[in-house]
C-alpha cells in the first residue's frame, strides 16, 4: 500500500471524543456529523454514504459551520468553510464512510 504524502500545515488532533459539527443549509435540516481530526484551520468529516447530505455538496462550496468542541479543542463556535475534498475511506477503519476535509476560511461567531 502506497501513503499519502501529508501535506497539512497545521498540527491536527486526531484522538476527539464528542467533536462534532452542524451544518445546516437553506431548505434542509441541520445535519451533524462526527469529526475526525481537527486544526485550527480545518476538519475531516465522516460522513456515510447513504447520506442525503453528500448529494447537496460538492468540493469548492462554501458552507457556515458550527463547531461543538467539549473538549475545548479550536475551533469553536460558528466559522464559514469549504469543502476541499469528499475522499473515500473504505480504506481504514471508517468503512461507509466518506471523509469530506474542510477548511476554514474565518471565524463568525465563538462560542
């Protein structure tokens, strides 16, 4: 198996316990999905694919994301962001999954 060059700039942590996101978009619900890592400048999402939300995205959008962080990890609070991959992941632990990386392009509201 070949891997990735890592090319993140940013630390990230990967060990989150209750990391989540909400993202709502107009004329949906809110969707939440589980964080998989996070930095201070984005986020890996999973998200499965049977997912209704996979079908409203697409890499280059920008979306208003609430971050909920009990762990006290940044970011928190409200940030507008952008899709910069949907990956698949049926490669490691996540199977079902697709992993959809975020960056964030400023902070909107703290919480």
């Amino acid at each position: 198996m070949v891997s990735q060059e890592e090319r993140r700039n940013a630390i990230r942590h990967p060990r989150l316990e209750n990391y989540r996101v909400e993202i709502k978009l107009v004329g949906q619900p809110i969707y939440q999905f589980r964080v998989t890592d996070v930095s201070t400048k984005g986020a890996g999402l999973l998200i499965s694919r049977d997912s209704a939300f996979l079908k409203l995205i697409e890499v280059g959008q920008e979306l208003d994301v609430n971050f909920i962080s009990p762990q006290g990890f940044q970011p928190a609070g409200l940030h507008k962001a952008e899709i910069r991959h949907i990956t698949d992941n049926s490669h490691n632990k996540y199977r079902g999954a697709l992993l959809v990386g975020i960056q964030i392009r400023e902070c909107l509201e703290t919480s």
